[in-house]
C-alpha cells in the first residue's frame, strides 16, 4: 500500500460502535494501545468491520499531536 | 537729481540721529497698527472659526462676499466712518473724529476682509484627518476648534501680520478720519503726503524709507514664517 | 450586558448602502477583529462605534446607554473610547504635547500630567524623542505616537483601524508586538480593523467577517477558518479547495455533492437541491499511488498537475474533475516519487469536508440577528 499518510498502524478492531451517522471503531494495537477512529457508518459497513479484522489505522504526520508528562 | 540726493542723505541723518519728530511719527503709526490688527485679530479669528465650523446658508456667498472685499478702496471706508462718527453722525457724541482712535477704528474696518479670508482659509487648509483625530481623543467641539486653531497657527500668523501690513500702509482713512494733526494723529503716510505737497522732501524720504523697512521687516518675518 | 451592543445599525451614503444591518455584541475586557478586505466598511464601522458619525438608522448602545440620546452622551462615552485612525496624523507639536494634548482636555495638569506622559512614551519606546515634532517622525513612529495619545486616555474601548497597513514589515511587526504587549498589561477592550486575518487570529479572542458592508460571521477564529459560513467567507479566510456543487442525495446527514460528474459525500444539514461549495483542508487529503480500500468516503483518480515544497511539507496540486490542493510530508513525496503528469489516488473523508453555502447569506431588512 503505497500512500502519503506517514503513519499506517497494524491493528485488530476491538470493538465497533454504531451511532446514528457515524460509528466509533476500537482498534486494538499489538503494544495493547488502542487507537480509536470515527468514520462513517456505511464505511464501517462497507469494510465489513467486525471485531478481529485485521485493519490499518492511517494517519496524516499533520494530524498527529504530541503530548509529553 | 542734486536735490533728490541731497534730500536723501539729509534723510538718512535724520534716522540715524533719531530725530524726534520721525521717531515720534513713526512710533505713532506702528502703535495705532498694531492695535488695529490686534484688536481686529481677536475679532476676526473667532468669527473667521465660526464661519468655518458651522454649516449654514449662504455661506459660499458670504466667503465671496469678503474676498471681495480685499481691495475695498480706504478712502471708501474713510468716507464710511466719517459719515458715522462726524458731529452730526450717528456717532458723533462719542467725539472720535480726527482721534487715534478713528483711525483704528477705519483701520480694523480695512484689514476685516483680509483677516476674515485668509484666516479662513488658512483653517481650510487644516488636515481633516486632525479634526477626526482631535474627536476621537475626546475634543469638545471647541477644544477641537482650539486644536484647528493651533494647527494653523502659522497660517493664521501670516494673515494678522498681512493684515498689519495693509494698515500700516494706507493713508485715506488716517487722513480723512486722522484729520493728519501734528503730534496727535500724524502717521507715516499722512505725513510723506503732507510734505511732499509743502516740498520739504528730507522729512518724506526719511518717513518713506522707514516704511519701506517695516514692509521689508514684515516681509522677512513673514517668509521665515511660512517657511516653517 | 455587552459593553457595546449596535442594534440593526445601518450606514447609507450616497445613495449605497456603506453597512447593511450590522448586530454585534462586544464584551468587556474583549478583543474583537473585524476582519475583511478593504473597502468592506471596517472605518465606517469603527467610526460609528467611536461615535464620530451617527448611523442612518439603528442604534448603539454603550455599557446599556443609548448614544444618541445627547451631545453630552455622546461626547461623555465617546472620552471613555480612544481611536487610533488609519493614517495617524501627528499635531504639529512635540511628542510630548501630541500625547498630553487630550489628558489636558480632561483637565490633567502639572507633576501627575507629567509623570503620566513620561510613563507612555516609555510603554510605547519613544524616549528618545521626546522634544521631537511629531511631524518630523517616521511612519512607525507616528504610529507608535498615535498609540501612545490612545492609550494615555486608560480608555475603556481601544479602537486601532489598521494598525499596521501603511507600515514596512520591521515597524509592522514591532507595532503588533507593542498592541500585544498593551492587551496583556492593560486587559482594555480592544476593537480592531485589519484586512490581515492572520494579525486577527494572533491578536483577537473572536474575528467577524465584514463582507460588503455586511457582518457575515463572528467567532473564534478557528471556527471561522474551519467552518466557514459562506463561500466568500471560505475564499478570504483562505480555504484552498473550495468546489461548487449541488446536493444530489442526503441521507442520515450524509449528503452527496455533485461537481463536474464527480460525487463528493460530506456531512451537512444541507437538503437536496441546493447549491452548496464543499471545504476541504489540504491537511486532510492523503494521496496513494494504488487504490485503496479505506473508510474514507471519497476517493478520486486525478493527475498531478503542480509540486511546490513548503517547509517540512509538499502542496501538491491535482486535478480530478475538479482542482485539489494537497499537502503531504515531503518525505511521502520523495518516496511515493511524485511527479507532475502522474496519475494518482486522493481521498479524504466525509467529515472532512465542511459544506458551506455557495450563494452569499442575504439578511432580510426585519430579520434580527446577534451576532
């Protein structure tokens, strides 16, 4: 997969919520942080996402912020 | 030609030694102008700012009116102020004719317009930006009529000093309403026109050269003025 | 209650209407930019807030006063504002009198006039000229006087019409840095005009757009850059993709764009039929050289027709049916190996697009609307 984004993360999805619109999608990384990403519900369909699919989390360098202690 | 030169050295004696009767000519006519611009000044800048500041009909017409003024000839004002203040004018119990103080009066009368209009347009010539400026600091409108006022102070100088100028030189009304009496109402002008009829020319060039440097004093100053 | 509140305040002039309807609210303690290109009415609206014009019709209210009540009012409320002007100009008179010039009117006298003059050509970094006519200053400097005359005054509202507009970019920035120095040590209510959105974002707490004589939009102004009320807001707060198009479908909120054949989805209360633009920033858009399949919504083959590095960061342009402006790492760039004529993959998703509309906000004559 050859894409811009600078940040393409291995994961599982742990847990798919469905809201009226858009769906909250857990996923679970192999360290056992978790990302959590709000897409549209059709996309979650679309994906077929369910828990344990193997999924990417991609994410623009521009996107990232960075928090310290 | 002999006589012409021979009359001006005795002239320039007669300045060098401050001969009494030149000084006491020519200090009586520089005290009698300068009150006249004075006392017109301070009449004349105050209305000069309302005609400015305020908006009110006909006021184009009153600018035009005073310019043309100007050159109003001062045997007319001459003429005008007799007629008020001889014996049997309206006037007349005040006994002013033939005073120092007719003369300043006629005087003022004469520089009016000039002083009206200059100083008016020296106020024109204020930045509008200012008065904005002086509003927005919290001016009232007379404190923003004082702040116009100052900023064209020079301007308003040049005008009195003009003003002081054309009174110093005219001779109709200090003749007419002066009546040209020694030692009581005779100025530069009256007195060069009185000699020179009786064919005494020392004492004319004399007073003559002294105006001419006042004009030329004026004139310096009023060029450092403008140069500001 | 709003320090200054103007009510259906309109300004005709020559037969043109200068501003249209204006309702803002300023508080206490605020510092509010009126953002917007020249001539959209920013002086007129600073004048009439400082009470210098009156308003054809509408009102304005001071701290809940009505301030056209009196002469008196008005010149009482107008002594509590200070306003530095556009192109300042200077009395002809030393820096020292330019500045005590209006503490006197209010009666300041002797050692505590002096003190307090010092202590502003100090704040403001004129010391040194002092005795100097002001006619003989700089264009900063001037401004820099201008300043000082303001805020001698401790007035309650600070209104600054351009601050910078007429100054070199050095006395610029040193003039911004004085205005943020002023917001942080005297915590006036600051009302400001600039044309500069970027010097608004820095210095303000809320923006308002004044398009055309009209108040288009207030708040802060990252709600203004990101969701943009109209297109002309989008275009002068500088949104770079900006497409036109019309809603084809909505369904639960997520709505189709059509534009130039292409279907864009978006989220937007927006019905069908209507005429809208969609916003997308170009931080937002990811390119690949394959086709993907991800969540994003939307996803479009186009051809790069420009690369230009920025900093860290490349802005590469595309051409998909319609224009897009993207911005990648330059490290992606590198290693994607992109390149002008090559045929690429975008997609952003639907909550990144902000749908706006397309036709400007027509305010109806009755309609009130506090902004």
């Amino acid at each position: 997969m050859k894409i811009s984004a600078r940040n393409v993360i291995r994961g599982k999805v742990k847990k798919v919520v469905h809201g009226a619109v858009n769906s909250e999608v857990i996923i679970s990384l192999s360290g056992g942080d978790e990302i959590t990403s709000i897409i549209t519900k059709i996309s979650a369909q679309n994906l077929g996402l369910t828990e344990g699919k193997d999924v990417y989390a991609v994410i623009k360098a521009s996107n990232v912020m960075i928090a310290i202690d | 030609m002999i006589e012409l030169w021979n009359g001006l050295l005795k002239a320039v004696e007669l300045i060098v030694t401050l001969d009494p009767e030149v000084m006491e000519i020519a200090g009586r006519s520089l005290r009698i102008s300068v009150t006249s611009a004075i006392l017109a000044s301070l009449i004349c800048v105050p209305l000069a700012s309302i005609i400015h500041f305020r908006q009110f009909r006909g006021k184009r017409f009153l600018i035009n009116l005073i310019q043309t003024f100007y050159s109003v000839p001062t045997v007319a004002i001459g003429l005008f102020v007799f007629v008020f203040i001889s014996r049997a004018g309206p006037l007349g119990w005040l006994g002013l004719l033939f005073s120092p103080a007719a003369i300043v009066i006629g005087q003022m009368l004469l520089v009016t317009p000039i002083l009206l209009g200059l100083v008016i347009s020296a106020l024109r010539g204020v930045d509008i930006t200012l008065i904005d400026t002086a509003r927005s600091l919290g001016a009232s409108s007379f404190q923003t009529t004082l702040v116009v006022l100052r900023e064209a102070r020079f301007a308003v100088m040049v005008a009195i000093i003009m003003a002081f100028g054309r009174a110093i030189s005219e001779v109709g009304i200090s003749l007419m309403i002066g009546g040209n009496i020694r030692g009581y109402t005779r100025v530069i002008t009256t007195a060069i026109s009185l000699e020179t009829s009786k064919g005494d020319l020392e004492l004319s060039i004399a007073l003559g050269i002294i105006l001419i440097s006042i004009a030329l004093v004026v004139n310096i100053v009023l060029n450092r003025i403008q140069q500001r | 209650m709003a320090l200054i509140e103007t009510i259906d305040m309109w300004q005709r002039r020559d037969g043109r209407d200068i501003l249209r309807n204006i309702n803002l609210r300023i508080e206490r303690g605020e510092v509010f930019a009126l953002i917007g290109p020249t001539g959209a009415g920013k002086t007129t609206l600073l004048r009439l807030i400082d009470l210098l014009d009156e308003p054809t019709s509408g009102k304005i209210y001071f701290n809940g006063v009505d301030t056209a009540e009196s002469p008196a009012v008005r010149l009482g409320v107008r002594r509590r504002m200070a306003f530095v002007l556009q192109k300042p100009v200077v009395f002809n008179l030393s820096v020292y009198d330019n500045i005590a010039y209006a503490l006197r009117w209010r009666g300041m006298r002797g050692s505590k006039l002096r003190e307090k003059v010092e202590h502003i050509i100090d704040v403001v970094g004129l010391s040194d000229y002092h005795g100097r006519n002001a006619r003989n200053l700089s264009g900063g400097e001037v401004q820099r006087v201008a300043i000082a005359r303001a805020i001698a005054l401790e007035p309650e509202v600070l209104l600054l019409d351009e601050p910078t507009a007429n100054l070199d970019p050095l006395s610029a920035a040193r003039i911004e840095e004085l205005i943020s120095s002023i917001i942080r040590q005297y915590a006036t209510t600051i009302i400001m005009a600039t044309h500069d959105l970027l010097q608004g974002q820095r210095l303000a707490d809320r923006v308002g757009v004044l398009m055309d004589g009209e108040l288009l939009q207030a708040g802060s102004a990252r709600d203004v850059f990101a969701s943009p009320r109209n297109k002309e807001v989008a275009e002068f707060v500088g949104v770079e993709n900006i497409i036109d198009g019309v809603i084809t479908s909505s369904e639960d909120k997520i709505v189709t764009i059509e534009s130039q054949g292409r279907s864009i989805e978006a989220i937007s209360d927006y019905l069908i039929g209507e005429k809208v633009c969609a916003c997308i920033r170009p931080e937002d858009i990811t390119l690949s050289l394959t086709r993907i399949s991800s969540s994003a919504r939307n996803f479009f083959e186009g051809e790069i027709t420009w690369l230009v590095d920025v900093g860290p960061l490349t802005r590469v342009e595309i051409q998909c049916g319609f224009p897009l402006v993207a911005l990648v790492t330059k490290r992606s760039a590198e290693e994607m190996k992109l390149a002008r004529g090559q045929s690429i993959f975008v997609s952003f998703k639907a909550t990144a697009v902000h749908v706006t509309k397309l036709q400007k906000h027509k305010i109806k004559n009755m309609e009130r609307r506090i902004i």
